[in-house]
C-alpha cells in the first residue's frame, strides 16, 4: 500500500511464515551468529569550516 507513492504499508498472507523464516527453515539463509554492534564515531578534527574543505577539493 502507498501513500502518494511512498510504501506505507505491506499486505501478507496471515498464516504463512515470513520471508526471513521460510528462508533460514529451507537452509537458504543463516542468522547471524551475534547481535549486530553499533561502531562508535571518532570526531575528525580539521582546520577551517566544512565549506572551506569541501571548496578546496573542487
């Protein structure tokens, strides 16, 4: 279903298993064996504003 063509909704079958499921039960797909990890962001220090770098690589 869309909204102004934009996916906003998506219709399935009530009793049948979902994609991901149907996947990993036919050995087609293997979950991930850990949870996936957020890497954390390091601050780039710099010299000048964002526009004077971007202006110096054109």
């Amino acid at each position: 279903m869309t909204d102004h063509g934009k996916a906003v909704a998506r219709l399935t079958a009530l009793h049948e298993p979902r994609t991901m499921g149907r996947l990993i039960d036919d050995g087609q797909v293997v979950p991930a064996s850990t949870a996936k990890t957020r890497l954390g962001r390091s601050k780039v220090k710099s010299k000048g504003t964002v526009s004077d770098l971007v202006a110096e690589q054109r």
